[in-house]
C-alpha cells in the first residue's frame, strides 16, 4: 500500500500544482434546451452531522409520494453543489479539481417538475432537460430503481484528467469522487427525512442510448431518493 502512495503522489502533487482543469460540465453539449431554476439550497438544516450519520440506512421501499423541488434542490447542491464560486469548488473533493462528474435526475414524481432526465448544471444551480417523460425504468430492472420518485445518475467523463495523468488511474479517481459525492447525497437524504440506497446494479447499455453518451462518458452509480414506505 505505502509503494501505491509513493507512486501516485508526486504526480498529484504536480497536477494540482499546475492548477484545475476544465470540469466536465464545462464541455457539456451548448445545444440550446429548456433549463429550470432551482431554489437555492438551504444551508442552515435540522439534523446534526452526527444524527444524519447514524441514520443512514439502504431503504428500497418506498410510498407512492413525490419528492418536492426544494428537496430536489437540495439533494443536487450536496452531491455536487458550488461551495465557493469564485474557484469553481464543490460539496465534494475532486482529484486536481477536474470535476469529471456529471449528474443526471431521472424524475419520476417531482412535484412542480415535469417527468424526464435533467443534467444538473452545478454553476448556475439549474437543470438541463435532456430526455423527456418517465425514464425510470430504463435506468434498470432492481424493483427500487423503478419505484423511486426520482433518481440521480452520476456518470464521469475522465477526457480533461486523462491529460494530466493515465486512463485508468483518472478513471479510479473518478469512481473515489463518484462514491464522495454520492455519500453527500444520502446523508442530505436523511437530513431531509427521505431515505434512498446506492446502487451499481443499473442498466448501462440502456442509459447509454438513452441519454446518448458519448464514449468518454460512463454511466458509475445510481441513488435513488424517496419518502419511506412499506
Ligand atoms: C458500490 C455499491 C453498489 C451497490 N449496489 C447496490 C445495488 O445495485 N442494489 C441495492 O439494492 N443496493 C446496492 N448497494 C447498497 C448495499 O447493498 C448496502 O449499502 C449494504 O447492504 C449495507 O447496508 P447499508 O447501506 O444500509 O449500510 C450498493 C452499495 C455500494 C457501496
């Protein structure tokens, strides 16, 4: 283990020297599609860190209720929301501050939020319709996947990290953001009330037609969000 830290260190410590790179929703298709202004985030809360932490529970079944937008808000700001604007920086640590991640909402049953997958533009805290309707079940066949009001898809585009360091050590880095920002997620889930589980059980092939991924960009985790039910 001690070898893999001397190994990779010095060519993190030079990338991050050398500043960030372009984030992945920088290189987002320009393509002109409707946006929707999310409410801001709520940055005071209920629940300690501490409770949220000993609450975190897998739950996969869920009332047929719907999630509202400040809490859809909300969820996108923990996961991968701007924390200071002037360098760009997220909730979540990002290796050389690349940002490769991208997050998708499948919506299902949002209240004041018509059903289709939207891209999270963290920037300016909107959304990005890319696919319309209910998408849910082409995300997978795991009965939590479908039954969730909504879903959130964090995919990882590593073009921008591939230039500073190899193919496959910017796509583990990747997956380390990924399993980060999708912790933030399920902790905001409990403070909320709301409860989801983290899945790697989706369907790739399928979300990648649908959403029309580029090569460079892979579908990684799915957290699904939800009132409890059963
Ligand atoms: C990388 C990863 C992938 C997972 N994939 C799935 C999945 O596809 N379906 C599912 O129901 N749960 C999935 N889980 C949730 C685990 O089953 C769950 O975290 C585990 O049973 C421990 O329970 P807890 O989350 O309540 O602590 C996944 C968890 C991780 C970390």
């Amino acid at each position: 283990m001690k070898r893999v830290v001397l190994v990779l260190l010095p060519a993190f410590v030079a990338v991050v020297l050398s500043g960030p790179l372009c984030a992945a929703e920088d290189a987002a298709p320009t393509a002109p599609a409707p946006t929707i202004t999310l409410p801001p985030p709520d940055l005071v809360g209920t629940m300690t860190l501490e409770q949220a932490l000993a609450q975190r529970r897998s739950v996969r079944q869920y009332a047929d209720a719907s999630v509202t937008l400040p809490q859809l808000s909300q969820l996108l700001w923990a996961a991968q929301g701007i924390t200071e604007p002037s360098r760009r920086l997220r909730t979540a640590p990002s290796a050389m501050a690349s940002y490769p991640l991208r997050l998708y909402v499948f919506a299902g049953n949002v209240s004041d939020l018509a059903a289709g997958v939207y891209l999270y533009l963290p920037q300016e805290h909107k959304l990005q319709l890319v696919v319309e309707g209910d998408q849910r079940a082409n995300a997978g066949t795991q009965p939590q996947i479908r039954n969730a009001p909504v879903l959130f898809l964090f995919t990882a585009d590593i073009t921008a990290m591939s230039q500073r360091v190899d193919t496959a050590r910017a796509r583990d880095w990747a997956m380390i953001e990924a399993g980060h920002a999708a912790q933030n997620l399920l902790l905001e889930e409990v403070a909320l009330g709301l409860v989801g589980v983290p899945m790697a059980g989706y369907d790739a092939v399928k979300i990648r037609t649908l959403l029309k991924l580029p090569d460079s960009e892979e579908p990684i985790y799915i957290v699904s969000a939800a009132k409890r039910g059963g």
